[in-house]
C-alpha cells in the first residue's frame, strides 16, 4: 500500500524507472518491495538494463559486466 512521503516530488525528479507503479516516488516502499522479492530497483540499472525490466540481480551484473 503507497503512503505519503514528503520527498515524493524531489524523488520523482531523481527516479530513473519507467515502469508505472504506485511506488514511483516512495523509494523507501520500491526497495523494501524489491528486497522482499530478491530483487533490484529499476533506479539502480542504466538506461539501457531498466528498460528490460528484469530485476534480478543476475541481470544487474549482466548491465554492469561485474559478474
């Protein structure tokens, strides 16, 4: 469930992901979601590896080539 944030606005300046969700701006609630699911937040990825989609952490390493 989205709550209130009063860095909302500043956050959405700064976010990077294109996926459509009611966390855009809460990145306190995208992490938490992202952690729970073993996953990555899209803000993390270039341009590029957000675009995919794919959270994983092994498609984190394939956008950065550290793995």
């Amino acid at each position: 469930m989205a709550t209130t944030c009063p860095n909302k606005e500043k956050n959405l300046a700064a976010c990077s992901c294109t996926y459509d969700c009611a966390k855009k701006g809460l990145c306190c609630e995208c992490v938490a979601y992202h952690r729970a699911k073993q996953q990555i937040p899209g803000c993390f990825f270039s341009e590029a590896g957000e675009a995919t989609y794919d959270r994983s952490a092994a498609a984190f390493c394939v956008d950065y080539r550290v793995c």
